[in-house]
C-alpha cells in the first residue's frame, strides 16, 4: 500500500483491525509530497513509480496493492489496473454514499485535495449521486502538507479556514450536518476540525469501507494463522513516518528509506 506520505496510516490502522493476519507493506511517498496540488502527470507517474518498486520487492512479493491516496486513486487507478491486469487494486475515494446514509439534512461537506476533486473520477461519482443530496466541496491547500510536517498551529488555522469556506454546518434543515475527509491526511486532523463544529455534525472518512472491501476482494487469497507484520518505507524521512506509526497506530517499527 502506498500514500504520498503519512496518511495512508489512517487506511493501515483500518486495514490491520480488519485483517490482522495480513503482512503489509506500507510506503509513504514523503519525497514526493504532497500530491494534492501537483499535475496529474505528476501523480501517475509516482503511483508507477511505487507499484514498480512493491511489485519488484522478491523478498516481500505483494498479493493485492492498496492505493490508500484519493488523489493517487483518482488519478491512477484505471492505469495501473491496465497495466498490471492479474493484481487486485484496492482505492479510496471520498466516501459520498456513506454519508448519504448518514446524512438527514442531505446537505454534504466535502473536503479534499485540489487534484481530487478536479479528477474526473471525482467529477463522475459526484454527478452520479448528485440527485440524492447537495454536495459543497471545499479543496484544502496546504492541509495535508501542514499534517505531513506535524505543523499544529498550521493545521488548526487553516482547518479553520477551510471549516468557514464550506459553509454554515448544524444539523438544521438545509445546512451541512457531514462532514466528508475525502484525503486520507485528514483524520489525523479530526479533533481540530471536531471542535469547529457543532454538536450533531458527523464527520466520515473512508478508512473502514476500504478494509471491508479489501477483505472481500481477498477471500480467495486471504492469509490463516498468522499475526501480520507491517513493514514501512518511506521516500523521504523515515522519522516522519516513524514518528506518526507510533503516534497514531501505536507501533514501534523501524522505517527503512528507499530511493523514489
Ligand atoms: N493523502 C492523500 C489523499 O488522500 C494526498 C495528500 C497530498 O499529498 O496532497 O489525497
């Protein structure tokens, strides 16, 4: 699995929950980072980059690849399933049906990366869905960078910024009463942004529904008896990610730097 850097963690922390006897490789892209306000040609070839570089490891072969980056999703997906035609592709996007359901007020805040919501995957599940609720999507610049670098006073501002941008939230009819983190940096930010809102507002990102669909697409490959063991790697600095496993995951395990 891979991510331009910490965030995929909040995807890892899901993942394991589910599937506890699964190995897995995680690589932060961190060298690369942020994803989110870069070209789509940028994306895709460091989504090439390291698939190529999981899919050479002899010592560690993957059975499924996770791509736990809306961005990289929205951007790559089709053309690494393309390309690599027998490996099961697992992406995230936005979680736009789940907070359907959860919704009453059926008014949605959306909060993403600029590259995300400018994708055409995102413009096309958007359209689709765009009959059952109203969808007000807020791009975040800088959110994920600040998160990446552990910034608190950069993440509280600018989760306050963007909070303002969307609009007015309550659970009252016709404004935003869910909130959807459609980049996977921004759990990491969840308490922030809890605390702009009002009581009632839910905020929903799309860890858990990624980790069920990763079980079902492995039943027929799924590992029995065995305590997983996870595995990080990291094109920029390995202590970042380090720093955050533990923080977050509450694991202890050495990151090992690999070139991009
Ligand atoms: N975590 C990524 C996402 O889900 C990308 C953040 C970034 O690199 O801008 O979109």
């Amino acid at each position: 699995m891979f991510d331009s850097g910490i965030g995929g963690l909040s995807v890892l922390k899901a993942l394991r929950a589910e599937l506890p006897q699964e190995d897995f490789v995680y690589v932060a892209d961190s060298g690369y980072a942020p994803y989110g306000e870069r070209d789509e040609a940028y994306v895709v070839a460091r989504a090439r980059a390291i698939t190529r570089h999981l899919l050479l490891d002899e010592a560690q072969p993957i059975k499924a690849l996770v791509i736990a980056c809306n961005t990289a999703t929205a951007a790559a997906i089709h053309l690494l399933r393309q390309q690599y035609p027998d490996l099961p592709i697992i992406g995230v996007e936005p979680a736009l049906k789940p907070a359907i359901a959860a919704s009453r007020t059926q008014c949605i805040g959306v909060l993403a990366t600029r590259g995300t919501l400018a994708s055409q995957k995102f413009k096309a599940l958007l359209a689709s869905l765009s009959d059952q609720a109203t969808f007000i999507c807020q791009p975040c610049d800088g959110l994920a960078d600040a998160i990446e670098r552990d910034d608190t006073s950069q993440i509280r501002a600018l989760c306050a910024c963007y909070i303002r941008a969307t609009g007015q939230f309550s659970i009252n009819s016709g404004e935003i009463d869910t909130l959807v983190l459609g980049c996977t940096h921004y759990p990491f930010a969840r308490t922030q942004l809890q605390a702009l809102l009002p009581s009632g507002v839910q905020i929903i990102d799309n860890g858990e529904p990624v980790a069920r669909q990763t079980r079902r697409v492995l039943t027929e490959h799924a590992n029995e008896d065995h305590v997983g063991q996870i595995t990080l790697r990291s094109t920029g600095d390995p202590a970042l990610l380090a720093q955050a496993a533990s923080r977050w995951l509450g694991l202890q395990t050495s990151v090992e730097h690999i070139s991009g």
